[in-house]
C-alpha cells in the first residue's frame, strides 16, 4: 500500500504553490496577510478547497483577506496552472481557518472549570 494517497501529494504542492505566491506574486495586500494553513484537493481533482488564516486576528481582516481571495482567484489558479503539473487544474474555494479560534475557546473554556476535587478514600 502506498504511504500517500496522490490527491495528499498533489495538495502538498499545491499548499507550497500558492503560500509563495501570496507571498511573492500578489499584488494585493490584503492577501499577503493571509497564510495558508491546509489544502484538500477532491479525488476527481475538481475542487481545491484552500484553507487560510490572517495575521490580523480580528474579524475585519478576515473578511478583508477572503475579499482579497476572491478577487484574485483567477490569477492564483492561472499561476497555479503554470507550478503544479496536472492535466487540469482544480478550482480554487477559499476557506477561513478556525481551528485556531475553537482551540484558543476550550483552553479558556478549561481555565474556568474548578480544579478536581482530591478524593481521599481513593489511592
């Protein structure tokens, strides 16, 4: 059995594609804010579903970057065409990564829980 599926490895390259070109290629600042943070390719290669965080943490620069996103997907798939070998080219869905904000909630959430009771009759 092979270690990785092949939609795995494509979006690997696909992640490192796109993070350079947010980086390097995009003229827009509100994307160049954003980081990307995973990518899911279909199995039919049809649909690439990006996932992207904002070094603003706030909710007006997560709006600004999926804005952002949205305006230039064109480009980032035409670029993307050019990087990544493969007989076509998925179509790129932008989405804002939570996991950070729900993991950050139960850790506050944990914080507020009282400490366990000591049980003395148990050893």
């Amino acid at each position: 059995m092979k270690p990785f599926k092949r939609t795995d490895r494509i979006a690997s390259e696909i992640r490192a594609a796109l993070a350079t070109l947010f980086l390097c290629e995009v003229g827009d600042p509100r994307v160049r804010l954003g980081v990307v943070t995973g990518v899911k390719v279909t199995a039919d290669m049809g649909l690439c579903r990006v996932y992207v965080r904002s070094l603003q943490s706030d909710a007006q620069g997560r709006a600004e970057l999926l804005a952002g996103l949205d305006q230039c997907s064109s480009f980032l798939r035409r670029e993307l065409s050019r990087r990544v070998r493969l007989l076509r080219t998925p179509r790129l869905e932008f989405h804002y990564d939570e996991l950070q904000d729900q993991a950050a909630r139960v850790e506050e959430l944990m914080r507020t829980l009282p400490p366990p009771a000591k049980d003395s009759g148990q050893e």
